[in-house]
C-alpha cells in the first residue's frame, strides 16, 4: 500500500513565517521573583520529554494557578496547562500514554488546542496502523466538531478570516479520516472524504492534503480523468510541485522529451500568472541590492557583482524553519523551470542557522531530499541582516543591474509561490 502524505499538526499550530532573534531587542524590564518562578515552571513544562513527568508538572502548575493568587495572571490558560502532557506523549510516540492521560482528561472547553491534539494522534496510529476503529471514533468526534466550529463561523460573517481557519481545520480532519479508511483498504469511500476536504481547501491550498488526494485519486480514476483534474487543479490556482511533476511524466512519456511542456502548462495559468505581474508592478522596488560574498557548500565563492547582468533570486533559510523547508518542493519547481535560462539564478541563503555543523546540517538535508539548489552559507548572518530578512523564508528578487526588485516573506502554499516568482521573474526581466 502507498504512503499517503499526512498533514501535520505543524500545520495548524505554527505560522508560515519563522522568527528569526533579533540582535537588538530592547533591555529586557526586571521580573519580581515570583513572575520568575512562574515562568521557570511553565518553561519547564514546556520543554520536559517525559509524559508522566509532564503530567507531575502540569499538575503542580494546576495547583498553583487555583491556590496561589501570584499565578491569577494564568488562569485563562489552564486548560492549555492541563491537557499539555498529551504532547509530550505525541512527541514520544507514546500512543498507551496519550490514550491513558487523554481519557483521565474528561471535558475540555477552556483550549481547542486538545481538538488538534487528537488529530495527531489518530496520525500517529494510522501512522501505524493500530487501533484504527478507536482512532476512528476519536477524528470522527473531531470532525463533528471542526463542522460545528465552521458553521458558527459562516453565521458571523463579518469575519471571514475566521471562516477561512475554520473551513481549513474541517478539511485537515475530513482529510484525516479519509486516510484512516484509505489505511483500512476502504478506498472509495476514503475517495469521496478526501474530494469533501479539497472543497474547503480552496483557500489555503494545502499542498500535502492536495498530494494525499492525488495519492487516491490515482488508483481511483483512469489516467486520461486524473490528468483532467489534474490540468483544473492548476486552472483553479491549486497547482503544487507534485502535481507538476506528475503532468511532466505523462507530457514526457506521450512526447518523448519534455519541449514544450512550459507552454503546455502555462495554458492553464497564464491568467492567473497575468494578474500576478499586474498586481506586483505596483509594488516593484527600485532599490540597489546590498552586495555580498558567500562560499557553497561545495567551498566556491559567489558574489553578488559577478552576477551583473542576471536575474537572481534569493531564498533565505534554515534547516530548523518549517515554512522553509515546507516552500521548498515549489522552489525546486521554480528552479527546474528556469534550468534552461542561464540568464535567471537562483541562490538558498542558510542563515540564522544552529549548532555547530552548519555545513553538515546544510548539505545533509538538502542531499536528503535530493533538491539541486545553490546553498550559500551566511554563517554570521550579515546577509540576512543587509536584506533585513529577520523572518525566514524571505525571498529576494535582483535584476540585471543589480536593483532590487522584489521581497517577500512566509509561505502560503505551493501554487501561490510559484505563480508570484514567475510573475517576479518576468517583470525583473523587463528592466
């Protein structure tokens, strides 16, 4: 049976752009000794690997928050406090002990965080392929109430973001079943869960949940209906890498190479790729590109000035940042198709990085994933600080001569980064 890519609770629990530390955050105000203690503990918590002994200590936090009056300030959050041992479990994978805690629990109504919590347990016995009927009562629970929680949400219209979240946690965990039905070889009816997920995950483009679907549509629909869907995917701005990647096999087996196969895309996006340039033309900068001098990770020297005369698009980011590397299946898109045009470059500046073994750390996790991008290494981080990139992923676009043109920070989705660098592209091209 093929793996099914699984969305993470990452997805739903961090921002799609990483903070990198800022060198000069303000002196800090002196903290009262009791705010000290508060803090060591709630810190403590927080970073404790055991779950038992994260229960002991969400315990005593619970104790204090009900009898200490110098913990008041934390009452709103006691609930966070007191389911927080289920994550301690996930990240061991301790799926007795998460079950064990999360049935002591009883009700939960002070975080929706324990929603999310269970949803990636049910991954995690999908995962692996255990308990599957209890792990189907739980995302079904779940499901009813990210439901209940989208429609509330249409009912206050005057706040469509909310509506937006809503849909899209409805579809991760509509998108969770059916991959626990896929996991029990009750594939058509996992077909017709994961073609509900794609209909609210219109606008988040969610590209693992998009890929996941691809995965069971593949041994659902012949190949001419999966290319179909596959062509109004892209038409309806939900393109992602895999999906590109997969067109190009078929274009390539039924043509014999892959010339013309740009074009054949583009029929399906060149309007949206029209709106894009319109949009950004607006927004185009007209700045001199700080200069720099970074080695790869091969030990040869790249600078900015010996590029004169080219496109150069900059990608700043660590092997420690989600968005980042969550961008990257689209950025080698991106670089596959410019390959041919030795006028356009592309540079991954790892920066803010971690550790001792930058290199290593670099080399081994793009190796592994087999991306063949140009990493330039900003060891000290004086790049990204001339770019004043201080969240990651940001990305740079530099014409001809030198002037920037184009920056932009965090990551939406697959489609939506593509269509913007290609627009970026085009219009660096005209100066």
């Amino acid at each position: 049976m093929k793996n099914i890519l699984v969305i993470t609770i990452s997805t739903l629990l961090i921002s799609f752009a990483a903070s990198a530390q800022d060198t000069k955050s303000p002196k800090p105000k002196i903290k009262s000794e009791s705010q000290l203690v508060r803090e060591q503990l709630i810190e403590k918590l927080y970073l404790e690997k055991s779950g038992r002994k994260s229960e002991q200590i969400a315990a005593e936090i619970l104790e204090k928050i009900d009898t200490d009056t110098a913990w008041a300030s934390e009452k709103a959050k006691r609930d966070a406090y007191r389911i927080h041992p289920l994550y301690a479990y996930l990240n061991a994978e301790d799926t007795e002990g998460f079950k064990r805690f999360l049935s002591s629990l009883g009700e939960v109504k002070g975080t929706e965080r324990i929603h999310f919590a269970t949803a990636a347990y049910v991954r995690q016995l999908v995962k692996k392929g255990i308990d599957l009927d209890f792990a189907g009562e739980l995302i079904q629970k779940e499901r009813g109430w990210a439901k209940n929680k989208m429609l509330e949400a249409n009912q206050a219209s005057e706040d469509r973001t909310k509506y937006e979240g809503q849909t899209f946690g409805y579809a991760m965990f509509t998108a969770d079943y059916a991959q626990l039905l896929y996991k029990k070889g009750e594939k058509a009816k996992s077909f017709d869960l994961y073609k509900e997920a794609m209909k609210y995950n219109q606008h988040r483009k969610e590209a693992e949940l998009t890929n996941a679907y691809l995965v069971v549509a593949s041994e659902m629909l012949p190949q001419d209906v999966l290319n179909k869907e596959m062509e109004t995917l892209i038409r309806n701005g939900m393109a992602t890498a895999e999906i590109i990647n997969r067109l190009k096999t078929v274009y390539v087996n039924k043509t014999g190479s892959d010339a013309g196969f740009e074009n054949y895309i583009a029929s399906f996006n060149k309007d949206k790729i029209k709106e894009k340039i319109e949009s950004l033309r607006k927004i185009m900068l007209d700045e001199t590109a700080p200069g720099f001098t970074l080695k790869d990770l091969n030990g040869n020297i790249i600078n900015l000035t010996d590029l004169n005369g080219k496109i150069v698009v900059l990608d700043f980011w660590a092997t420690w940042c989600g968005p980042c590397k969550a961008a990257f299946p689209a950025m080698q898109a991106m670089v596959d198709k410019y390959k041919g045009d030795p006028n356009v470059r592309f540079f991954f500046i790892d920066t803010y990085e971690r550790g001792d073994s930058k290199e290593k750390n670099a080399s081994d996790y793009i190796n592994g994933k087999k991306y063949t991008f140009t990493v330039l290494m900003d060891n000290f981080n004086e790049v990204a600080q001339a770019y004043k990139a201080k969240n990651i992923p940001a990305k740079f676009v530099i014409d001809r001569n030198g002037k920037l043109r184009f920056k932009a920070a965090g990551f939406s989705s697959d489609a939506d980064l593509m269509e913007e660098i290609e627009a970026m592209v085009t219009l660096a091209k005209e100066k």
